[in-house]
C-alpha cells in the first residue's frame, strides 16, 4: 500500500473513530448506567437491536453523501429549496445545545481528578479550540479520535472484569429477553446516530476528499467501523454496570456511572471514571463543534472563509454559556429533543436523494439496504414523537 493509500485509509479510521467519539458524551455514560440499572441483562437486547438500527442508519448516510459528493445540508437544499439551510440551523442550535453539556462534561471528568469544575471545563475548551485551529486539523483530529476512543474502551473493559458480570446471562437476554422495552431502544439510536452525530464522519471523509462510487467499499467499512466502536463501548459500559448491580449495590442516582465504576473497581475505578468522562465529552466537543460548523459554514461567507476562528467561537460561546448558567438541565432537555426530530429530516432526505439519478450520478443504492433504512426512519420518526411528548411534559 502506498502512502495514499495509507492516508485514505487512516481518513477512514479517523472519520469511523470521529462518528464514534462523538456519541459517546456524558449523555451515553449516564443513559447506558440507568438503564442497565432499571433492565438488569434485558438491557442487552436493546443494545443488540439499536445496533443494527445503526448499521443501517450510518451505512445508508455515509453511502449516499460519499456518492453524491455533498454534505446532508446540501442534499436537502437539491430536494426542496430552502429545506437545507432550515436543518442546518436545526443541527447546529442542537449541536450548540449538547456542546454546553460536553464543556461540563469535560470540567466534571476533570474534577474526579482534584481539577475545580470551572477550571476543567476551560483548559478542555482552550485545548478543543487549539486543536481544531491547526494548520493540519484533520490529520490532528483523527488520530485524537482514534487514541482516547481506544483509551475509553480499555479503561472500561478493566472496570467490567474487575465487576465479574454474568456474560452466559446476558448472552441469553440479548436474543431472547424476558421483558422488551421500546423506549431505551429508540433512546440509543437517537443518541448514536441522532442529529449532528450520524453526519460528522461522512462530512469528514467529504472534507478529505474521498467520495464517488470507487469509494463505495472505503464508505461502507468506515461506516460500519463508527457503529462497532460505539457499539463495543455501549456493551462493555453495560457488562461493567451490570456486574455492579447483579451484586446488588446500589448506584447513586446523582451521578450513577461514577458510582458505577467505584463499585465495581473501587477508588482506582473511580479514577478510571474521571479520565472515561473527560474523553467522553472532550471528544464530543470536539466532534460536535467540527460537525454543526460544516452544516452551517455555507450560510455565510465569512463561517467559509474563517473555519477556525468559527470553530473557536462557538466552543467559547458553550464555555461561557456553561459558566453563567452551570448544568443547564432545561437546554439538555430541548437539545435531546432537537436530535429525535432532526434525524428523521434528515435520514429521509438521504434515502429519498438515493432515489434521484441526477444527484447519485446514475448509482443505485442496493433495494436491501434501502430498505432497511427505510425501516430505521420508522424507529427514527418514534424517537421523534417520544421526544416531542417529552418536552411537552417536562
């Protein structure tokens, strides 16, 4: 393989690493413990099933972006005038909103360690903002995915053999559960591939480049890759909690996944906690800031002319929001919904842009996989009418 080809190939890794760092937030650490908490083993199925929602979700979008050669924002405008800037605006008021909570994020994962809150956050958005702000951005965010996605990943393996869970068990579960929950179902897919999340690794390869038809395979794979990195770390944070709570401790409900780890590895896992949160949410805000500034950059021809320094602001704007309100529950709450409604836009302006010849150059998505697209949109458009009702309750 020449040094191309291994360029290419690390772009791929890199924009499957991206994807993958980006939906494992603090949301994720926290969401993945309360329900492993309240299904015990018949958590696993949930996981088995959103997984392959995902698959189909993440290799349908990559696909027809990759063919296409445009971003999901351009996609829309080709299909209804005026539709594209719409969801961009939608994408990056979400995006903005879950940035706010990744900023705390950070300054929480921090704290574990003896850093105060407010400190952590910053030096974690001066570090986002600098790293994004390379002359070699790309190159540089890639293989920051790729590090503390696979740090995360080990740190919690650790953390779920040292809780000795009972693998036969959710073995079983995971195809044949006792109870089937549909909410947690549609939870993890909107928090997987919801939003700005499903479009950060596709944006990525298109910004590097790589698209059109002879890079159909490369699309595929990479696509892929995102959800098993993911997936793998949604299934080790589940077997780690559920060693926890089958030994019946209880967790504490401020701070579940904290409590989570000390059970389950004591003070040393408590430690591992904090450096989990910290990479959790300083790769969420770096992927969430790259994503929502390339739905939005081509609205203004300043945003396109100055990348960085838009970059920079919208990840001071979330550290200066974060500092003047704190947690701001309510703003989590409407960003959650923001990402159950934008998917389902966004999702189907994909499977029905895979239909027009003009725009895919005469390519045709395989009627298998369009189907089960189809079939996620479904799962989707449920996630967004849960999300809707949960806003108008809370």
């Amino acid at each position: 393989m020449g040094a191309e080809g291994r360029e290419r190939r690390g772009v791929a890794v890199g924009a499957a690493f991206l994807m993958a760092t980006s939906s494992i937030g603090p949301g994720f650490l926290t969401q993945t413990t309360v329900f492993t908490r309240d299904l015990g083993a018949d958590f696993a199925f949930a996981i088995l099933l959103s997984i392959a929602i995902d698959v189909a979700v993440q290799v349908n979008v990559w696909r027809v972006l990759g063919v296409a050669g445009r971003r999901g924002q351009e996609l829309a405008s080709e299909l209804v005038p005026g539709l594209g800037a719409a969801v961009a605006v939608l994408v990056a008021l979400g995006g903005f909103a879950f940035n706010v909570g990744h900023v705390g994020g950070c300054g929480l994962g921090l704290a574990v360690l003896g850093v105060p809150v407010e400190a952590g956050a910053a030096l974690s958005a001066v570090f986002a903002a600098v790293l994004l702000g390379l002359p070699r951005a790309g190159r540089a965010m890639d293989r920051f995915a790729q590090v503390l996605g696979g740090m995360m990943i080990l740190l919690t393996a650790a953390v779920m053999v040292a809780s000795g869970p009972d693998y036969l068990e959710a073995a079983r579960r995971a195809v044949a559960p006792r109870t089937v929950d549909f909410f947690p179902i549609v939870t993890l897919v909107g928090g997987t591939v919801g939003g700005y999340i499903t479009f950060s690794g596709a944006h990525r390869l298109l910004d590097a480049g790589v698209g059109g038809v002879a890079a159909l395979p490369q699309l595929t794979r990479s696509a892929a890759l995102g959800i098993v990195v993911a997936g793998a770390m949604r299934v080790l944070l589940f077997l780690a909690v559920l060693g926890v709570v089958s030994g019946g401790s209880a967790l504490d409900p401020g701070n579940p996944a904290a409590a989570a780890f000390r059970h389950g590895a004591g003070e040393w896992g408590y430690r591992f906690f904090g450096v989990v949160l910290w990479s959790a949410a300083i790769s969420s805000v770096v992927g969430c800031s790259y994503t929502s500034l390339s739905f939005v950059r081509n609205l203004s021809p300043w945003l396109d002319r100055h990348p960085r320094e838009a970059v920079g602001l919208f990840i001071a704007a979330s550290l200066l929001f974060f500092l003047a309100v704190g947690r701001p529950v309510r703003l989590l709450v409407l960003a959650g919904g923001l990402n159950g409604l934008v998917l389902p836009v966004t999702l189907g302006v994909v499977l029905l842009a895979a239909r027009r010849a003009d725009l895919m150059g005469g390519y045709r998505q395989p009627r298998g996989l369009l189907a089960a697209g189809w079939a996620a949109w479904v799962v989707t458009l449920a996630a967004g009418l849960l999300a809707l009702r949960s806003l108008g309750g809370s």
